[in-house]
C-alpha cells in the first residue's frame, strides 16, 4: 500500500532564504530571526544547516582572544 507523507511545515520562500542569510550575516540572534520569520528557532536552525548558514548562538559566550582586557573565569 502506498502512502502520501503530508508535509506539515510551511515551504521556504526564496525571499524567506534571503532574508535568513541577510540576519545571519548581521549575527542577530535565533529567536530574533524566529519571530521576524513567524517560525520556531528549531526550524530557522535546521533551515540554516540545510543551507550551510552559520548562525549566531542566542547563549554566545566569546573566545577568550575576544575579551581583552576582561578576566576569565574557566570551570
């Protein structure tokens, strides 16, 4: 018996891509892009490793070669 698999996620527009790679480029965080886009940070996250974009982590700690001047605290 064959089955039809319904898809129950909207398809991304091209706009939609350009936009996602525009907000990336400007490292504004997931759920920021979530919201602009009207979906979930598990979708804007799964879209971007399906298209090779590198996303800014909402919970982004940087590297110590960033924090001049700053100390560091290693656990």
């Amino acid at each position: 018996m064959n089955r039809v698999l319904i898809s129950h996620y909207a398809l991304w527009s091209p706009a939609e891509i350009k936009d996602l790679k525009r907000m990336a480029a400007a490292r504004t965080p997931v759920g920021e892009i979530a919201l602009q886009l009207g979906r979930t940070p598990p979708a804007i996250r799964s879209k971007a490793r399906q298209e090779r974009i590198v996303l800014r982590d909402d919970h982004h700690v940087p590297p110590l070669s960033r924090m001049r001047g700053q100390v560091a605290v290693l656990i």
